[in-house]
C-alpha cells in the first residue's frame, strides 16, 4: 500500500478493513474453496456490521461519503483473504447498490440499499447469458410489457450469488424492435420469488464459495417501479457501472496477488540449496523482484484511475483509464503470482500452502466483468477517439515535423 498518498482518514479505513481481514477464521477460507460455504453470509454481516458496505455512498443510504481512492484501499485488503471474498464483497455493495443509488429512486434506495448495507439482505447482478458474455446488448432475456408490471422470462450465468442473494439487478430485453441496441434493454430489480429459480452452481477451477450460479426466469412478475433508471435505458446504467465492475475488480486483484508474493519471500528467504539461500540466486530474487515491480506498478495505476475518478474528468478518458486498469492490473497480478509459484516449486503446487489456491482464483481476473481483450478494445477506440479529436487542438510540439526529411516530396502516402 503507498501509504505517503494516503490522508489519515482513509489509513483509518483501511486499517479498518485489515481488522476486519484478521477477524475472518481459517475454516470459513477454507470451506469456501471446498464449496462447504456456499455463500458468505456471515462475513458480508460483519463486513456489513462494521460499516465498510458501500463507504462511497450517501450517509443517509448507509454509506460513510468516501471518495474511490479510499474504496479501492477497502477492496485491495478484502481481496488479501481471498479473490472470492472481495467479489461477494463488492458484487452487492459496489455494483447493485451502485446502479440503484445512481440511477434509482429514493424508495428502491430505502427497501434495497439501507438493508443492504446493513447487511440484511444480499445482492447479485445478473448480466451474462449462455449465448453470450461479453456481448452486452445480445442478450435474449425478455422482460414483456403487462402494463403495471413485466413478464421476465430467460436465463443468467456466472452469476455470483445466484446461490444465496434475496434480490438482483437484471437485465433485460424490453424493446425487441428497438431502433438501436442501447435502447432495447432494462435494468430490473428481482426479488428472489416465485419464479427464480437457481438451477445449478457451477463447479469453479476457483473462486469457490460464492454461490456462482445459473438463474432461470420463468414468468417472474416485476412491477414497473422496479426499473432501475429509464424503461429502456440499462444503457445509461451499464456505463457507469463499468467504473465499480472494472476498475473494483483490478484493484482487488492487487489484494489476491499480494500474500502469494510475501509468502513466496518469507520462503526463498529461508529455503537453502546447493548450501546456500536461494534468495542469493539472481533466477529466484530477480522473479521476486519482477513480482513486486508489477505488484506497485498495478497499485500505481489503479489509484491514478481512482483519482481520475473522484476528479470527474471526462467520461471517455475515464473509459479508457479503467479499462487499461483492469487489463493491466490483472494480467500484471496474474504474473505476479506466478513468479511466486514458480520460485516456492513443488510444494507451491501442492495445498501446504495457500499459493496453489490464489493461482486458481487470480486466473478468473482477467475474464470476468470484461475480458481483456474488450479492456483493449474500448482503450484503442477510446485513444483514437482522443487523439484525432484533439490533435488539431493539440498545444504541444508538432513532433512529426522533427525529422531531417520531414517535408520530402511525396514520401508520406496514406492512400
């Protein structure tokens, strides 16, 4: 943690964050990557007891009115316990509770967020479907216009919570002819009911213990005043849940990687072979050195993000920052963890150590809430977008024109 960026008060929270990390017992860690604990109820209700649900929202909902930098110290300890951890922890309170404080009404923020963050009631966001992940608006579930209410009828995977969450933030297809795809779906709050139905739970490489689950959807009954936002304008509320989905998921990457680096230290600091430390060999120290490089440039970027944030800078700047983040820093922590292993050798393989578990749920990073190769997507239409619009703006050094030959006839052709 780069504490000299930090004020007093979010090195408050965040040691707030780190009793709450020492509190949680061994055997709940470990029931979860046995699937014994299905869903962590119990630590949410502490988390939720201790007031760290939702620290960036109004006092008045629940929250404690901090700003992101501080939210992402609050994730980055979470996810020190385990990368499940902090995605129940911030599927609930960062993501649903943030559609519906951005985009709902104050009556969905009284029955939904205030118990919610009490730790009352648990939330998951239902957004992929078994034909599609990363394709947003392909998605085929229907929510049918019945006047005071809509008919929901399809299905949801990955989804986290699926076993165990009492409401979610579904999306659906309200608008089948719409004239463009952002205006063909909803966002719908559904209380678990008649209807619901988890179907299975998915047996996960990693990341065990959150109810990841597929949902079915069969002639559920959601009153209109359910609509998170417009009727036809989950659009609007997908974009800026891109922020806690993207950039919340990075940042907590961080906390996974981090106890495999330290471990994986303390080790080759006391492992000996060929009658010495094997921490004096360059092949060891140096992927060590390599780990914790990565590990502080990631941190340095997600903060950066944060801050970028907290400063509301332009909305398409922020696109292109967060998506960097999430690519980065999960493909930087992922390597991390690796080196780890790699340097501990067999026995890291092996459960005697936790390192083996934290390689299985890190590799998830990269995937969920916006794979990679979308996270590189949005940066290149994104930094284009930039450049072009400002380049004849731009109040910097024309730099092309730095070259000996710059003026030469008929050397640069584009066409």
């Amino acid at each position: 943690m780069f504490d000299y960026l930090l004020t007093e008060e979010q090195i408050k929270i965040r040691d707030e964050a780190r009793d709450l990390v020492k509190w949680v017992p061994r055997q709940m860690i470990l029931d979860m990557d046995k699937d014994a604990i299905t869903f962590p109820k119990e630590f949410l209700r502490e988390a939720a007891r201790r007031n760290l649900l939702g620290c960036r929202y109004p006092k008045e909902w629940g929250g404690r009115e901090m700003d992101w930098v501080t939210t992402c110290t609050i994730l980055e300890e979470i996810g020190t316990l385990g990368y499940e951890f902090a995605c129940v922890f911030g599927v609930g309170a960062e993501l649903v509770c943030d559609a519906i404080i951005r985009h709902g009404t104050d009556e969905q923020k009284e029955k939904y967020v205030k118990p919610l963050l009490r730790g009352d009631i648990f939330a998951a966001e239902c957004l992929t479907e078994p034909r599609g992940g990363s394709d947003f608006f392909g998605a085929t579930t229907i929510a049918e216009d019945k006047g005071d209410y809509f008919l929901v009828n399809g299905q949801k995977r990955f989804i986290v919570g699926g076993e165990g969450a009492d409401f979610f933030l579904l999306y659906a297809r309200t608008d089948p002819n719409a004239a463009t795809p952002q205006k063909a779906l909803s966002a719908l709050i559904v209380d678990r009911g008649p209807g619901v139905e988890t179907k299975y739970q998915y047996g996960l490489m990693g990341c065990r213990g959150g109810g990841t689950a597929r949902l079915v959807f069969r002639d559920v009954r959601v009153p209109k005043e359910n609509v998170v936002g417009k009727i036809h304008g989950a659009y609007d509320v997908f974009n800026t849940m891109m922020i806690p989905e993207r950039l919340g998921t990075a940042v907590m990457t961080i906390g996974a990687a981090r106890p495999a680096v330290e471990i994986a230290t303390s080790y080759t600091s006391r492992r000996k072979a060929f009658g010495q430390v094997i921490a004096q060999f360059e092949g060891v120290s140096f992927q060590i050195a390599e780990a914790v490089m990565l590990l502080d440039a990631a941190r340095a970027m997600g903060y950066a993000t944060a801050r970028a944030v907290d400063a509301g800078i332009d909305m398409h700047r922020i696109r292109r920052m967060v998506s960097e983040s999430k690519k980065f820093i999960t493909e930087s922590c992922q390597k991390a963890v690796h080196n780890a292993m790699q340097v501990v050798g067999g026995i890291g393989y092996t459960t005697v150590f936790p390192i083996e578990r934290i390689f299985r749920d890190v590799r998830l990073a990269s995937i969920w809430t916006g794979t990679s190769e979308v996270m590189s997507m949005i940066v290149a239409h994104e930094w284009y977008r930039e450049f072009l619009m400002e380049k004849k703006d731009r109040l910097t050094r024309d730099f092309e024109a730095d070259a000996e030959e710059a003026d030469a006839a008929d050397e640069k052709i584009y066409e």
